[in-house]
C-alpha cells in the first residue's frame, strides 16, 4: 500500500518572507521601487501578498499563521513575477494605495500618494495656524485626490478645492472623492495652477512637481511609470512654485497659509528665493521636505 506524504503546510507569513527575499534577489532597493507606498522588501511583499489573497492589508498578525493553498502560493508568486519583471508599482498592479491608514483607488494616470503633508493632516501639527475662521481649504495639484480627502476628514467644518491641469487625474480623484462620500464637502476643478481657482483661500496645500532636471533622468523604472507632468519641475524643480508664488497672494485670505511639499530640493528653493524664510516641518523624510509660508511672506 503506497501512502503519499501531505505536502509541508505554508502559512502566510512564510510565503510574505519567501516573496520578500524574491524582491531582494531581484535587486530592488529603496530608491529603486519602493518609497512608492512601502520601503522595504518584505512591506512590499506583505502587501502583494495579502491583497491577492483577499486579507486585510493592515492586519498581518492575525492571519500570518493561515495556510496557503498551493493554487494560491502560485497565484502570489505571479504576481510578484509581474513586479519584477515589469517594474510597474504594486499600486499600480493592485489599483489601490493606502496613506495614513486610509485607502485609495490609483492607476496609471496619477502617481501614486505618498506626500508627507499627510503626516502633517494626521497629527494636527498645520493646527496652530487654523482658526474657527478656517473655512476654505485647496489642495492645489490634486493627483488622486488624496490630500483633499484627508484634508476633509481631518477638518469637518471645511470645504475643500481640488485641482489639477490633468483631467485624467481628476477622473481618479472622482473615485476617491465618491469612494469616501465626500461629494458634497470636495469640488474638483481642472486648472492651470491656481488660474480656474476661485479662492480666496484660509489654507492651500501643494505637492507640486517639484523633481529637478537631472534627478528626472536618473529615476528608476517604478518613478517613470508615473505621469511626468506630476513630477517634473524644471531645470531646478522650482518651475511651478515660480509661477505659484506670483499670484497666490491675491488668492488667500489675510491669516491664510501655505503648507508646500518640494522633496529634497531644499537647495534649489532656498536659491530660487532666498528672501523667504519659512517653517519647515520635521516629517518621516527629514526637516526639509515640507515648508509653511504665511500670506504675509508670500505678498
């Protein structure tokens, strides 16, 4: 009688680890791929992983111990085959992204979210420059829609300005925007800048593109996915802030206040304007990522 040995079970977890030492052998790094929602291999296993067995992303421990079918270990194995092979962002082959606990639906026509003026929404820190007179909120270069949604959920009493010059964006933005029932408190405007914005302003949020002409070249495959109108900012990234600051006076209200994402053009910004001396706010990245100007500096 020939009796046949089960096959060894394979829990969640070791599949996430197995799947995290393909990305690392496959040579992605931080900069290479991640930083686009996670920032390191195993993060970005966990999540391929667990989307594609239908688990709750945020919530590893409680099923780590839950065996993988062996159809299912293939299916994972697919996938991230898919992420190596095309260098497309998970959040691209997964169509959603998540920032500051909450969830986003993205794809192709707008990068991913991943801008640390959330950090700043999340933790109340843009507080102490709000008033019960803040009642107008634009988030200026929309992309997903994201930071106008996290925006309203941190601020129930505000309405909020979307805009973006992309119309493909604010099709995604749409989604979001409906996705979380924020329809009534979110208006999308499609703009050149601040050029189809009604203003006046008490707070306008901006992640422009701000990516210099020399870091553009040398970004990764995962970066290039992304559309580069939302990215690229010129010769030294200060192209549209250039622009910005020309007329965003006139679209703030007298206590209103500017919170400005430029990465790590820090450099570029303070040579582009060296009369300005604004609020920088530690964040995950650093101290010098995220800038606050008040109406005042900007006039």
């Amino acid at each position: 009688m020939t009796t046949t040995t089960p096959a060894p079970t394979v829990t969640v977890l070791e599949v996430i680890e197995q799947m995290a030492d393909r990305l690392d052998a496959a040579g992605l790094t931080f900069f290479d791929g991640y930083g686009q929602g996670t920032t390191n291999a195993f993060d970005e296993a966990a999540w391929l992983v667990l989307w594609k067995l239908d688990l709750e992303l945020d919530d590893l421990e409680s099923v780590e111990n839950r065996p993988v079918a062996p159809e299912e270990q293939a299916q994972v194995a697919g996938l991230v085959d898919q992420r190596i092979r095309t260098r497309k962002p998970a959040a691209y082959l997964t169509n959603e992204a998540w920032l500051m606990g909450v969830p986003f639906y993205v794809d192709e026509r707008v990068i991913i979210p991943r801008s640390l003026i959330a950090e700043l929404l999340d933790d109340g820190r843009i507080d102490d420059w709000l008033s019960e007179e803040t009642h107008r909120v634009l988030d200026l270069c929309t992309g997903n829609g994201s930071l106008a949604v996290l925006a309203a959920m941190a601020y129930p009493d505000v309405v909020v300005d979307a805009a973006d010059i992309s119309p493909d964006a604010l099709a995604v933005a749409r989604i979001n925007v409906d996705r979380h029932q924020l329809a009534e408190r979110i208006t999308l405007i499609e703009s050149d800048g601040l050029a189809a914005c009604p203003g006046p302003y008490d707070l306008i949020l901006c992640n422009p593109p701000y990516v210099n002409a020399v870091s553009m070249t040398a970004l990764p495959a995962e970066f290039k996915a992304e559309p580069g109108l939302a990215l690229a900012g010129g010769a030294d990234g200060m192209d549209f802030i250039r622009g910005l600051f020309l007329t965003i006076a006139a679209q703030m209200n007298e206590n209103a206040v500017l919170v400005l994402e430029i990465g790590n053009e820090r450099g570029n910004f303070e040579r582009a304007f060296p009369h300005l001396e604004p609020l920088w706010f530690e964040t995950s990245a650093g101290p010098d990522q995220v800038l606050l100007l008040t109406r005042e500096q900007l006039a």
